[in-house]
C-alpha cells in the first residue's frame, strides 16, 4: 500500500501532471507545488552557470540496492558521470530532467524506460552515459594489459 509522496500520512489519490509523484489532497499538491517551483528556479540559476549538484546526497549503494541486479558498474566509473561537463549540459535541459523524473516515478520502469528511449533527448543522455562508462572501462582494460 502506498503513501502520500508529500505528507507521508494518507492513501495517494493523485499522482502530479508534472513529476507524478503520487499525493492525497489539494493541501499536499499545493505543498509540492511550491517546492517544486523553488527546486526548479534553484536548477535553473545552477545551469546558466553550468554546475549541477544534486537536491538530496546519494550514495552507490542507494542506487544498486537490488539484489537482482547482474551487471553493476564500479564506483570509480560512477563517479566519471558525476565529473562529466557533457552530462551536466544535458541535464540543465528541463525536459530530459522531466523524463529523468517520469522514469524514477514510475510503477513500471521497464515501460517507463521503453517510452523514454523514443525520445531523442533521453537517447543522447543514456548514450552519453555509456560512453563515459565504456572509455573507462577500457582504459583500466589498457591500463591492466599494461601492467601484464
């Protein structure tokens, strides 16, 4: 049974237009609305100077918690995607940060990601990311054949 995304107390009845976090209530929708709208102006200022951090610290772990997961890519690759000025250019996009968020909300990811990979934007943002991920990869491949 889910909660309401924004008071965390009632059964959701509504999901936003915008980032489809699910809320309970007129108040709760207001409540998310402002913050929203503050959090969007904060990321736009942070973009028109090229720098993107996220709202809320993460670690790797908050990311591969799954057990299920197969393929798990090394925190030193993860950390080049925080470092990239390619991926902080697209992510000061509204509409790729949009999808980003659709995709997060989602009840099923793997529709969520079907739809997603039809836009072109989100396309050259996963693209981008792969690429980062895979240079490394094979330069610490190099790197090993060197050491050999």
């Amino acid at each position: 049974m889910q909660i309401c995304n924004v008071c965390s107390e009632q059964t959701p009845k509504y999901r936003c237009p915008a980032c489809k976090i699910r809320y309970c209530s007129l108040g709760c929708y207001k409540r998310h609305k402002d913050k929203v709208i503050e959090v969007q102006t904060e990321l736009n200022l942070l973009c028109e100077k090229h720098l993107f951090v996220f709202a809320e610290p993460w670690t790797v772990e908050d990311l591969l918690h799954e057990d299920d997961i197969i393929d798990k890519v090394p925190l030193q690759r993860l950390q080049l995607l925080g470092q990239s000025k390619e991926l902080r250019d697209l992510l000061c996009n509204p509409h790729l940060r949009q999808l980003l968020r659709s995709v997060d909300s989602a009840d099923s990811k793997d529709d969520a990601m079907k739809a997603a990979m039809q836009e072109p934007l989100f396309v050259e943002f996963s693209d981008q990311c792969l690429k980062i991920v895979e240079d490394e990869a094979k330069s610490l491949t190099s790197n090993k054949d060197d050491d050999l």
